[in-house]
C-alpha cells in the first residue's frame, strides 16, 4: 500500500486525486490490519491499544503524516 501510494505521488501526480486522503486511507487501513491481526490472535485489550497508540508516533515522527 505505501508503496503504491509513493510511486502515485512521485510519478504520476493527477490533479483530481487529493493526495492527502489516499495517504490517510493508507494509514487508517494498515492500523487497521494491525488492530485486526492482534484482535484474532487474541492479544489483550492493552496490547492493542499500546500497538496503536505506537504506529501513530512512528507514523507521525519519521512519515510527518498526523493520524486521530
């Protein structure tokens, strides 16, 4: 997904596209994936919230990109 999402913004550049809500999307549905893989493995309600809780620095600090 990101580097998908990469290769759009670096090489094609559509006018009609709002970069900024691909790059949300991106970010909304890898959380997701997390949040899911640790829900079906039966990780503790903590674990999850701390797992999420750590993305959405590591996505903020070394992406720049601000999740809520």
């Amino acid at each position: 997904m990101v580097d998908n999402l990469c290769h759009e913004i670096v090489y094609h550049k559509h006018n009609e596209l709002d970069y900024d809500v691909m790059t949300d999307l991106v970010v909304k549905n890898i959380i997701n994936l997390f949040e899911t893989f640790l829900i079906h493995t039966n990780r503790s309600p903590m674990i999850i919230i701390s797992y999420k809780r750590n993305l959405k620095v590591i996505f903020n600090k070394y992406l720049g990109i601000s999740y809520n």
